[in-house]
C-alpha cells in the first residue's frame, strides 16, 4: 500500500497539471484550486467527526469497487483522502458510484478526477467540501 502523503503536499502534487487541457487523464483546474484551498486551511477539531465518517464510508465502498483508501483528512471547511487503485479502468468504472455516494452523517460536497494515464500505481485524491461537523 502507498504512503500517506502528508496534506500540506498534496496541492504541490497536482498544481503542475492546472495549465493541461482537460482529458481523462488530468486533474482541472477546480479540482488543483480545492487541494490548494485544503493547503491553506486550518485544522479544527469540530471536523475530526467528520474525518472519521467519510473515512468508514470509503472503507465501505473499497470493498466492493476495489480500492484502498487512505485515512480522511480534514481541515476547516474541506477534507481529503487519497485512493489508490489496481487500474484506471478500476477507477473509471467507480467514478459515478463515489462521487454519487450518500456519505454519512455530513453535509459534504464530493469531487474526484480520475488517475493519470501513465501512473504505474493509479491513484487520486478526493475532495470532499464541507459546511462544518458532523456532530
């Protein structure tokens, strides 16, 4: 399995990409913005609820659509996890059911953009926007 890749990387990580036209295989602009946005944010303890939430829901959906996920980290407003796959065509055929998932108890937006084409581990990170705790 991956290493967890600390949060205040993860926006270095895909920012590169921003200025590629927009294919199967890039991450768009909005989602390099969210991570970056994530980057900046503050940590609060209100959203540890949150954090652990999305985390047993995506443990829940690993099962059947075949992925590992990292444990969710959150900020004030927006949390991420990184997913790692056997293939991209793995990721492709989960994309709708992750990003349509009724996730828990939280009031959480969901984007996700699909692996790079050329990874040899397949891997991306989620997003969830949130409006606060799931208390």
């Amino acid at each position: 399995m991956a290493a967890l890749v600390p949060h205040e990387r993860l926006a270095s990580l895909f920012l590169p990409n921003v200025s590629k036209p927009r294919d199967a295989g890039t991450f768009d602009d909005t989602h390099a913005k969210l991570l970056s946005a994530y980057a900046r944010e503050e940590h609060l303890a209100s959203m540890d609820s949150t954090a652990a939430a999305l985390t047993d829901d995506l443990e829940q959906l690993s099962l059947s659509l075949k992925f590992a996920p990292q444990p969710v980290q959150c900020r004030s407003r927006t949390c991420v996890a990184s997913l790692h796959w056997q293939s991209r065509e793995a990721a492709e055929a989960a994309l709708q059911t992750i990003i349509g998932h009724r996730y828990s108890d939280t009031r959480c937006g969901v984007r996700m953009d699909l692996p790079r084409d050329s990874a040899s581990e397949p891997s991306t990170t989620v997003v969830f926007q949130c409006d606060g705790g799931s208390d």
